[in-house]
C-alpha cells in the first residue's frame, strides 16, 4: 500500500484584532482615556470649564487591638504613625500625576486625610477629600490619598505585626462637573 505524502502546512498571517470601538454604548459611557484606534490618551479638557470640584474617598487597615493600641498610644517604634500617614496622604494626593499615567496636573486648593482609630474594625478608618477649582475632577487624588495613607500606616506597624490588611478603597462622594454629584 503506497503512503500519502504528509499535507504541508499552509502558511498563515496572523490575524489583526482590530480594538474595542470607544462609542457609548446602551451598556455604557465610552472609556474618555482610549482613542479610536484603542490607544491609550489624555483627555483633552481644554474646553471645559473651570468649576469647583470635590472628592471624597476612603479605606480601612486592619490589625489586631494590640496593634492598634501601640498605634494609638503614640509607643510605635517609627515615632506617629497616624501623623505620618496623614501627611504621606496629602503629599500622594499632589502627586498623582505622576503616578496614574493618564492624570492631569491639578493646582489642587485643599486636601485633608483624617485618620480615625477604631477599636470595632480593630483598625483605622481612613478618609480624603479633595477640592479643586478646574476643568477636571479628583477622584484620582483623592484615592491616591487614601491609598498612600494605608500603606504608610501598614509600613510603619508591619514589623509588629505582617497580617495587617488594607480593604475597602473606594470612592465615597463626587460633585461637581458634568456628570454632577456621586455618592456611593
């Protein structure tokens, strides 16, 4: 019985996936930081107005009370963790730019990171808010407040404790420009 020659491969081009249309859709809005051809962009907000902005967002970190009260007695070997944190928040808060690639530059007018102890979670509760008169809104600082704040607190108390956990990052409240107020 005579063999049959083996097919040869046929030769392929690979395929062009052609990106996701960016058009609002009865789904949803589309994604502003995407372009046409699927390219990541900046928002061009040069035509929007300015208008006062504000953002609220928190987070909690978790840890045992006896983490928790060094932490509130002041006794934590790094020196004030709720002081550090606070200040690591707002500095984040200004700098987001330079961390979320696709952020404005904002002259941002007021941030605050308030810390509060809380012996039920055993934790803290963290909380930013952010205020700015602009054409674009904060959201971003505001979570890069809060997330920047948790992480400064988990690094100064890990060497007492590693299981801390870090929950619950999420944006509280939005007013201001066209999409007007949030609230989760």
């Amino acid at each position: 019985m005579a063999r049959k020659p083996a097919k040869r491969p046929t030769k392929t081009r690979p395929t062009k996936t052609r990106p996701a249309k960016t058009k609002a859709t009865k789904a949803g809005p589309a994604l502003t930081h995407i372009g046409a051809s699927g390219e990541a962009r900046m928002v061009d907000v040069s035509d929007k107005p300015a208008t006062e902005r504000l953002a609220v967002a928190e987070g909690r970190v978790l840890m045992t009370t006896a983490t928790l009260d060094l932490i509130v007695s002041g006794n934590a070997k790094k020196g004030d963790v709720l002081g550090t944190a606070r200040i690591a928040g707002i500095m984040a808060a200004k700098r987001t730019s330079e961390l979320i690639p696709l952020c404005h530059p904002l002259a941002l007018s007021k941030v605050t990171v308030d810390i509060e102890p809380d012996a039920k979670l055993p934790g803290c509760l963290v909380r930013a808010s952010v205020k700015v008169t602009g054409p674009t809104g904060v959201e971003m600082e505001a979570l890069t407040a809060v997330s920047v704040a948790c992480l400064t607190i988990y690094d100064m108390i890990k060497a007492v404790e590693r299981g801390v956990r870090i929950e619950g990052i999420h944006l509280v409240e939005k007013l201001g420009g066209k999409s007007g107020h949030y609230r989760a």
